[in-house]
C-alpha cells in the first residue's frame, strides 16, 4: 500500500473515531453509574445542531460548542429527571428522548433554514499542528494534527482512566453501579452522583456532535448523527467499559466507517453499499456475539427503587 494513501486512511480513521469515543466516554459515565443511556444518539444530534445554529448566527464556533454543551445538559437532566428523580425504564425514556431531538432538530432546522437549507456553511475549529511530531511519517498528520476537540477526545481516555480507578469520586461511581444500596450505606449519595454521571455524559455526548458539525461536517443534516449514539453504545461494550478498551474500540469502528471513503483508491472490489454497512453489521456483532463475554456492572439499568 502507498504510503500517502495509508497516511489518509489513518487521519480518516482518527476523524471518524473522534465522536465515537466522545460519545462513548460520556455513556461509560453514565454506565458506571448503573444508567443505560439509549437517549445517547438523541443528544448527540442536538449537540450537532445546537453548534451549528449558534456557530451560524455567532460565526464562532466556540460559542457553538458552548451551546452544544448546553442542549447536551438540558436533554441529559430531563432524562435525570425521569430515570433517577422517578426511577422511570431507562430504556423507554432514552428512546422517547432521541424520538423527541430527532423530531425537534429536523421542524427546528426548517424553521429557521428553510426546507433544503442546501447552502449552509459553518465556520469550523481549525486544526492544530503540533510542531515536528505533525510531520512524521504516515503517523503525523492523523495524530498530531487535530482540531482542539480532538486532542481533548484522545486527552480525555488517561484522565478518565485515573478518575474512575485511582479517585474517590471515581470509587463511589463505580459503586453506585456495582450496589447502589451498598454505596448509599457508606455515605455515597447516590442520585446526586448519578445525576453528575449523565450530565457529563450528555455533555460529552453533545461534544461529539459539536464535532460533526462544526469540526467536520461545518453544516447540519437531518439526522447527521446516523447511529453514532447506538454504536457508542456497541464500543463501551465491546472495550468493557474500560476508557483504553473504549479508545480501541473507536478506532476499529473509526477504520470502518473510514473504509467508505478509501475503497475505490485501495483498488479493492467490493460493493460500496456493504461498506456503507459495515458499521452498522460490526455493531450488531458485538452486540449480538461479544456482549456475553464482558461484565457489565452489577446493577446496569437496575431501577433505584428495585435496587
């Protein structure tokens, strides 16, 4: 393989990976916490259009990842609200939640853009180059030329890493996930911390979408997230919920999706509507074949109230 052409199939690879993991760490939060956000696809689509408003009007696109941020906080307080406050079924108000963005996104889009809103261009996050580790070979530019948001994606798995296992904030998530009985015996106030948990988790989640948008894409389509929330969901399983494990895993579904764009100059035959799937097929392998073999934690998507 040519280099340069392995070079690009590498900087593809990282961008496509960059909201998966996003979104993936901010559901590893919440899955600690005994929470399963399926809303994850629903903030990450109005993070995305959040940015793009705001970034459209603005012409910044830090007041639009600061707007992402909050529609991220708004959706994930609103499912707090119902999943903790009420101990409603994680998996029905996740659902109605990317039921609710998806429709709202899509009359909000229109309104404001019109139907087709074909001309709309976005400022973007420009990229930054790190003095002499951007010019090595084949690993520069996909590594050491990213945007802010993508350094901070790669930058955010080590910290994750020391805050969930070396810190007490990190141990009491894990035991609120584990026993939330047990945690609550031991002084750990248990709503309150899986309220933290979703919020950095809707927070995160509509990061990657600000990504998407205004590091990415610099626009918004209905429906841009195209099942990167449910594929975040597929990641934290199969890199068993450990923040390297997950950076692994967004790599190879990163690879995947970056193989749409790259099959033609690779020279290999195989019908570009099968790379448009793989994704999606590699998801349901995992979820389908590798999820029985990882532990989740102990009281995922347990009710506190049946807890």
């Amino acid at each position: 393989m040519d280099l340069s052409l392995l070079a690009s199939l590498l900087q593809s690879t990282v961008t496509m990976a960059v909201p998966l993991l996003l979104a993936a760490l901010g559901e590893l939060l919440a899955e600690q916490g005994g929470m399963i956000n399926i809303g994850l696809e629903g903030m990450l689509l109005s993070g995305a259009f959040a940015a793009t408003a705001v970034t459209s009007f603005s012409g910044s696109p830090a007041l639009g990842l600061l707007a992402a941020c909050g529609a991220g906080l708004v959706l994930a307080a609103l499912f707090a609200y119902v999943v903790v406050v009420h101990s409603g079924n994680q998996v029905v108000v996740g659902t109605a939640l990317n039921l609710l963005a998806v429709g709202a996104t899509g009359v909000a889009y229109r309104a404001i853009f019109g139907v087709t809103g074909a001309a709309l261009t976005v400022p973007g996050f420009a990229k930054l180059a790190i003095p002499g580790l951007s010019s090595l070979p084949v690993v520069g530019p996909a590594l050491f030329e990213q945007t802010a948001l993508g350094y901070f994606a790669f930058g955010l798995v080590p910290l994750l890493g020391y805050g969930l296992y070396r810190t007490v904030p990190g141990l009491k998530l894990r035991m609120v996930g584990e026993h939330p009985a047990a945690a609550a015996a031991q002084g750990v106030a248990v709503r309150f911390t899986q309220l933290l948990a979703l919020l950095g988790c809707g927070v995160l989640a509509a990061t990657a979408g600000a990504y998407l948008a205004v590091a990415y894409a610099r626009t918004f389509v209905e429906g841009m997230s195209a099942g990167r929330g449910f594929i975040a969901l597929a990641i934290v399983i199969f890199g068993r919920w450990s923040p390297w494990g997950i950076l692994g895993a967004a790599l190879l579904f990163g690879l995947a999706t970056a193989l749409q764009f790259h099959v033609q100059a690779l020279g290999l035959r195989i019908p570009y509507q099968f790379l448009l799937m793989l994704p999606y097929v590699l998801t349901l392998l995992v979820l389908a074949g590798y999820a029985g073999t990882t532990r989740a934690p102990a009281a995922l998507g347990v009710p506190l109230d049946d807890a």
